[in-house]
C-alpha cells in the first residue's frame, strides 16, 4: 500500500475529521511524547513546544520512511487566568479532575491555544520546521454544580483538553468566540494548518496511492 505524503502525528478523531473536511488525504502515527513543561511558559510557548516534539516523535519513528513527507505535530492547551500566569489544562485523568477543570472554566474567558508544527523531510533526511499557534479566546457562562455534574457524568470530557468539548453539547455553555476559530477549539486550525504546509512545500491538495 503506497503511503500518504502527509503524516498526522495525533490519534485525535476530531483533528482526523477536520483535515478530511479539508480535502488531505494523510496516515496517521499517534506520538507518545512527555508532555511536562519547564517553569510556567506562557500558553502559546507550552503549546508549541509539545507540537514540536510530537511532530519529532513522529520523524524519529519513522526514521528513513520520513524521507518526502510532511508531518504534522499539534497540541491544544486551555488556558484560565490565574493569580500569577496562567493555570494551563491539558486533559483530564479522570472524572474529579473533569469536575475541577470545569468549575475553573465556570464564568470565564480563557484561552484555547493550539501549537502546529509541520516538519518537511527532504530526500536525505534534512527536516525544515515551520509553526505557530493560534488562540480563540472563549467564554464560558456560570455553571450550576447540576450542569457540571451531569457533563462529567456524560463522558464527553475524556480526551479533551480542558475537559469539555465546543462541538458536542458543551457548545451550550458558552456565549462567545473571539480571535481564533472555532475548529481551533475543536483542535486543530485548518487554515493555519494549511498555511503552514504549503509553506514546507507541501503540495496541496495531497492525495497519495489508494487505500
């Protein structure tokens, strides 16, 4: 089976959505990266810098097979002012932690940043990096201790950063989107996205062998 030119280094089925929308054809290799951040950096700098190692996981995994391709690491983080900085929320572990993210949200404008990084592998192996974030900030109206009981009760809080989801039933907490789009929130800004790759040179659309 022939591979795509494009390599997504997430297991995301919403980033997978919106880059089908988009018209990509691409393969998938989920990075397992340590997603620990040094100090309290700034939303945009935590958010690409975990992008960036994603997409080098993905080179590192691929090793030669990298050659020609173009792979794309990305990684949101929800950001709540705090008294010093920002509080940073990435996914929550469990259903207590769902509940405190959620509560830390309630009444609200923060931040949803997500970090893309598209490493271009020429023949040879000599990668170019091309990235940049974008922020949506989001509001979020009060929440009663019913509403937030019964969203974790739900199950949609699993595997989002910030433990809601905008494009599920969660859109009803919120009343207002500025700056980035709402894709961003979702995950992925897919005209950020494709900036980036014709920028690496990538040919746009990609569409490799069949499937």
């Amino acid at each position: 089976m022939a591979h795509e030119a494009i390599v997504l280094a997430s297991a995301s089925p919403r980033r997978h959505a919106l880059l089908r929308e988009a018209g990509l054809a691409f393969d998938v290799l989920a990075a397992n990266v340590d997603e620990s951040l040094d100090g309290a950096p700034e939303p945009e700098a935590a958010a690409a810098e975990l992008a960036q190692r994603k997409a080098a996981a993905v080179r590192e995994s691929l090793g030669d097979g990298a050659q020609g391709r173009w792979l794309i690491g990305a990684d949101t983080i929800v950001a709540v002012p705090a008294s010093q900085g920002w509080l940073l929320l990435g996914k929550a572990a469990d259903s207590r932690e769902a509940a405190g993210m959620l509560r830390s949200l309630s009444g609200t404008t923060h931040r949803v940043v997500t970090g893309v990084c598209v490493l271009g592998i020429a023949a040879g192996g000599r990668a170019t990096a091309h990235a940049a974030t974008e922020t949506t900030a989001v509001t979020m109206r009060e929440l009663t201790a019913e509403e937030i009981d019964a969203y974790v009760a739900s199950g949609e809080w699993r595997d989002k950063a910030g433990g809601y989801a905008i494009q599920e039933s969660a859109d009803r907490f919120v009343t207002e989107l500025t700056g980035g789009g709402f894709d961003n929130v979702v995950g992925l800004p897919v005209a950020l996205t494709l900036e980036l790759l014709e920028s690496a040179g990538a040919p746009l659309p990609l569409r490799g062998g069949q499937r």
